[in-house]
C-alpha cells in the first residue's frame, strides 16, 4: 500500500521562519533579534506596532549590530535560544569601529 502525503502534513514538518533586526550581539555565538509586525486592533482597527526579541544561535558572528537577518526554528540550544541564523538579508549602512584599547 503506497503512502501519501497530504499537504497538512508537510507543513507540520515545516520550520519556522523570521526576519528581523539584531539589536545585540554581546554574547558569544549568540544574538538578538527583534521581529516587528503591525496588526489592526481588534476593537479599533488602528494600526499597533508590536515587537518580539528572539535568541539566536550564530555560530561564526557574521551578524553584526543592525543588520536584518533571516532566523530558523531549531530545537532548544540553550534556556533561551530556540532559533539559529540563517542568512544576513541585509547589512547595516553603518557598522560602529571596534575601539582598539590602548597599551600602556
């Protein structure tokens, strides 16, 4: 007996996914990203802003501080990260010098 797949099916196998803005990257392997979306109010009908932070998992520190970024659903890494990086749609237009400490 053959099996087949129904469409309900392949979506449930289906991950996730977001794109964002990085709002920190002070942690290693590991950033914040902050989803924005706007809806209608139910009663309203105004347009609200809502935004949600996200922690995700960037193995070699490609994103940087304002770039937007594309995250995937994968399975919990740590307490808080349950998304890892999957690519940098686009790049901040001004990336912050890394300040170099003086030797004294």
């Amino acid at each position: 007996m053959a099996e087949t797949t129904t469409s309900t099916q392949q979506a449930a196998g289906r991950r996730k996914t977001l794109i964002g803005e990085v709002v920190s990257t002070k942690m290693a392997k590991t950033i914040v990203v902050e989803v924005r979306r706007q809806k209608a109010h139910p009663f309203y009908k105004r347009v609200v802003s809502r935004s949600k932070r996200f922690y995700a998992h960037d193995e070699q520190g490609t994103a940087h501080l304002g770039d937007f970024v594309k995250i995937e659903e994968t399975r919990p890494l740590s307490k808080l990260k349950r998304w890892q990086l999957k690519e940098v749609v686009q790049r901040a237009a001004l990336v912050a010098p890394v300040e170099e400490q003086p030797v004294v």
